[in-house]
C-alpha cells in the first residue's frame, strides 16, 4: 500500500512536469507568448526541485530507519500527521515495522535471559570457549568444580586448576574424559564431554562437566555386594562339606566323650578317615586357589605404552589360534579396517584381554552344533570408530547369553561355565580401564555374542 501510494504520488508529479515542459513549448514555437512560457518555466523548475526533494525525504527517512536498525535502535519515531499523504503513509509503516522489530529484540532478550538462567542453573557445568580460547559462556556449576569467580580464558585453568586446563585442551571433539578433583565443593568425579558448535563465523567447542560420584558410588557398592555374594557362595560350598566330614571322621575317634585307642577303630573307619582327609586336602586347594585369583584382580602390572603395529599384531593373533579352530571345525576370521596403522597401548595387557576373550568365544561355539545352524565361527575385527577410537570386537554366532545374565558376566568369579573361574571377563575389564578404554558386551540368544574394546 505504502509503495503505491508513493508510486502513485511520483507519477502525478512527473505528469505535471510533463504537462509544464509540453506548455511551454506549445507557447514558444506554436502560439509564442513570453509571459505564460515563463510562468510555465518557473512551475517545471518548482516541479522538479519539489519531486528532488519528495524522493530526497523518503531516501533520508529510509536511511535514517535502517541507520537505526543497524545501531539497534527502536525509539525512532516518524510523525504520522503530515499533509503529504505519500509520506504519511509511508512514516506509518516504518513505525509499524520498527514496533515489530522491537517486539522481535524484547522476545529474544527474553529468550536469551531464559537459556542463561537454564544454563546458570544447571547442574551440569558448561563451558563454551572461542578458536582464540576466549572463554563465551561458563555457568555457575564449571565455576565451582575450575574454583574460580571469572574466567575470560581457558588458559587461566592452568594456574587455578592443572588437572582440569590439561583434560580440557587435549580433548578432541566427540571424546568423553573421566576426571577426579578435590574442588572447594570437595571431591567429584567429572565426566566431561566435548562438542564443536558452528555459530555463523564463530567455531566454537563446548564442553560438559558432570559429576558421577554418587552414580559411581552406587554402582561400587552395587559392585561389592555382588562380590560378596560369590565369595560368600564359593567358600559356604567349600567350608560346609569340609565341616560336616570333620565332624563325621571325629566321632570315629571319641566315644562316650573318651578318645578311642588304635584297636578300637575298624579298618572301614581307617579307610573312611584316610578318603575324608583326601577331600578335605582337595578343598582346602580349591579354596587356595580361589584366593589366587581373587589376588590376580588387585595385582594388574601398570601398563606401559608404546606403539602397537596393528596389522602385525592381529597376525599373531590369528597364527596363535587358527590351528585350534581349524581342528575343531571352528572358522576363525581376522580383519582389519584400511588406514588403521598403530596405536598407543600395552601389547601384553592387550593380548591377554584378547586371549580371555578368545578362549570363551571357543567355548561358546565348541561341542555339539545344530544342524540348521551356520557352521560355527569366530571373528576379530580391528575399525576405527566416528570418535577417532580403535574398536577390537570378538564375536562369536554361538547360543548367546542370558539377558539376565548379562549385568553378571563382569562381577569376579560368576561362571556359567562348568570348571571355570569367573575371573576372565573382570579381570579383562579392569585391564582395558588401566589402558584408559573399556570393555563391553552385546548378546542376541541363539544367535552369538560380541565383545568390543575401545582404545
């Protein structure tokens, strides 16, 4: 409406003129009379120096608005009483458009004050930092755990708080890193997450900082009381046969509350006495034994890293059990993903968690073997992952495990496996945590089971 009405306010003008400079060649060339030609000339001049300064007024308005905009300004006002319809028209809609513009400002104000006040009172610490590392946002909560007021740049971590400054800048996008601090909040364990983020021109990287002490907490204890559970269980069944057959071969040496004499005891009862001492030496070992690998999960060497060829090293893999499964009709896969070359670990602490896990994949797909089923087969496979990570899974396509069993599988000295120990998977776990990665499992029943470690 505004343009038309501006259109339509330019073209009157510009058809007056058109009218004037027609006149005054009508009264010079066809009927000449000097008086009306100059009175046309002086009306075409005043014509063009009022359309000059129409359009001059709407450029300036337009120029001064949008000047305004830039500076967000929104207290420019144009009067809305003017004779010139055109222009009146035309400050209207500059006003209604400045009133939106300033109605979108408060609302996003308004949005922008209620994200920050989210995300100051989160309980979650955050901290968004620029290329430069000029610290953009930092809540409450990462304040707390860094022990700082204000922080402009990261870099100020690295007098306030070492530990935190060094996890934050070696960390990669996608990574997600365990850290224990003794803040002035007292001790937390963070788990910090980082993230980059493209903000127009701006890259930035966010990072997370939560602390998991009490899920921690709850799972170590969680952890021990499953513990307790499979001691307790494992020494009652050692300790109770070995109680009763005591009890049983010390009546063959009292009676009546008196110790009997050599010649009072039969040789059944000789015979009885030497078998009963045999099976209490044979549990009495047992026991010794269980205590051994209890003893193995709390004496795991420090690991020493160094680069790992990974091509060589799955080589030996497959040499070391390829004859096996070739003679229990087992076929043994081996692969690795292009590109991958070495990596920064332990080679002994490693191969013992891949012996572990290989062992039980053999278990798994040994004995009898249905008919309709796939032959049977072990895989290891070496990938990378999106995070930059090296991913070792070993799979197996045997019966599976138990969905209830599988938050066991992990828990010291649980076995399904008749003769095992149920050391082999915690004990693998605890190793792959000393080689700051981790050791997980996937299980379809019927179907096989997958074991990944991540480095």
């Amino acid at each position: 409406m505004t343009s038309n009405r501006l259109n339509t306010g330019i073209l009157i003008r510009i058809t007056l003129l058109l009218a004037g400079a027609a006149g005054i060649l009508w009264f010079t060339w066809v009927h000449p009379s000097l008086l009306p030609a100059c009175a046309l000339g002086a009306f075409v001049v005043a014509g063009v120096l009022e359309l000059l300064h129409f359009v001059n007024a709407v450029h300036r308005k337009l120029a001064y608005f949008f000047e305004a905009i830039r500076n967000e300004d929104t207290s420019l006002y144009f009067p809305e009483q003017v004779p010139n319809k055109s222009l009146q028209a035309l400050h209207r809609s500059l006003n209604n458009l400045n009133r939106i513009i300033s109605e979108v400002k408060i609302r996003n104000e308004t949005s922008e004050q209620y994200l920050r006040a989210l995300i100051e009172h989160s309980s979650t610490g955050l901290l968004s930092v620029d290329a430069a590392g000029y610290v953009e946002v930092i809540n409450r909560t990462a304040k707390g755990y860094a022990g700082v007021q204000h922080l402009a740049h990261i870099r100020l971590l690295e007098q306030k708080c070492p530990a935190l400054f060094r996890t934050l800048t070696r960390m990669k996008p996608g990574e997600e890193q365990f850290l224990k601090l003794s803040s002035p909040r007292g001790p937390v364990n963070l788990a910090i997450r980082s993230s980059d983020f493209q903000f127009g021109t701006n890259k930035l990287r966010i990072f997370s900082l939560q602390d998991i002490r009490n899920e921690l907490e709850e799972n170590e204890i969680e952890s021990w009381q499953k513990l307790i559970r499979v001691m307790t269980h494992e020494i009652m069944n050692s300790i109770a046969p070995i109680t009763s057959l005591t009890h049983t071969l010390g009546r063959y040496f009292h009676s009546e509350g008196k110790p009997v004499t050599p010649g009072q005891l039969t040789g059944e009862e000789i015979r009885n006495t030497i078998d009963g001492l045999g099976i209490i030496e044979d549990r009495g070992k047992g026991l010794i034994s269980f205590v051994d690998s209890y003893r193995k999960l709390t004496r795991i060497p420090q690991p020493v890293f160094a680069p790992l060829d990974i091509a060589t090293w799955t080589q030996r893999l497959t040499l070391l059990y390829q004859e096996t499964c070739t003679q229990k009709g087992i076929r043994f896969v081996a692969t690795t993903a292009p590109g991958l070359k070495e990596v920064q670990t332990d080679e002994k602490l490693l191969s013992q968690v891949m012996v572990n896990l290989i062992v039980n994949a053999l278990e798994a797909v040994s004995g009898p073997w249905p008919a309709d089923k796939e032959p049977p087969e072990i895989t290891l496979n070496v990938s990378g992952s999106p995070r930059g990570k090296i991913l070792i899974s070993v799979s197996d396509n045997g019966s599976g495990i138990d969905e209830e069993l599988m938050d066991k599988i992990f828990v010291p000295f649980f076995t399904t496996r008749e003769g095992g120990s149920g050391i082999g998977l915690s004990l693998s776990r605890q190793i792959m945590r000393k080689l700051n990665g981790k050791l997980s499992a996937h299980s379809i029943p019927g179907k096989g089971s997958q074991f990944i470690a991540e480095l």
